[in-house]
C-alpha cells in the first residue's frame, strides 16, 4: 500500500505542502516495504490543471491514500472516483508527522469535498 504526501521539501522531515498540485516535491510512502520515495514535481510551474495532472499520476502509481492539507474540488473529484482515500492533516505537519499519525489511525478521511471560503473542511468522516 502507497501513500502520497505533497512535501514542501526533498526530506520526510519537511512541513507538507498545503499546495498539492503546485507543491515543490511528493513523497510515495510504501507502507508494506517501510520505505519512501521523494520526486519532485514536474507539474509545480504549471498555471493551469496542475492538481488533475497530479492527481492522474496518482492513478498511475496506484496511489491507495493521499494525506493533504487542502486539495481542490476537481482533484479531489479525480482520485475519489478511482477509490484513492483523501486524509486530513493540520497545517504545518511534518511529512514524517502525517505518517505516523495515519498508520497510528489518527487521521481523518475525507469522504465528501466541501468548500467554505476556500478553506478545505472535511464532512462525512469515517
């Protein structure tokens, strides 16, 4: 099982990037093998559609859960319909943090988008 996290830097130690389509890096975290990847993310400069190419990298990785700070509709619309689960983590979460506290169950899962002033607001939590 895989997890994706945006990052705002190159190390597990770095805060996760409340930008996910045009976050500077993403981490594949193997939840099987305990051991992660870090990319950069080529879709960073892009003005336009980062998130949805973002998110069909997701798809093709087979991506089972993303941990995000904010996401937008469309993306969130894209990987929700192929099943990958979006998680909630706070603002200023390491990416290391966000690990730990997903495979400790201490993480929400957003099942339904909502929106509120641009603010991502998780509803209907499992």
């Amino acid at each position: 099982m895989k997890i994706f996290i945006p990052s705002s830097g190159d190390s597990i130690d770095s805060p996760i990037d409340s930008r996910f389509g045009r976050c500077s890096y993403y981490i594949i975290y193997d939840i099987i093998l305990d051991n992660y990847e870090v990319y950069r993310n080529p879709f960073a400069g892009m003005e336009n559609a980062s998130g949805s190419s973002l998110a069909l990298t997701i798809i093709n990785k087979n991506i089972e859960s993303v941990i995000v700070t904010h996401i937008g509709r469309k993306t969130f619309d894209i990987i929700n319909e192929k099943n990958v689960k979006v998680y909630k983590v706070t603002s200023g979460s390491t990416v290391k943090d966000a690990i730990t506290n997903y495979l400790q169950g201490n993480l929400f899962r957003v099942s339904r988008y909502a929106q509120s002033d641009t603010v991502f607001q998780p509803h209907n939590l499992n």
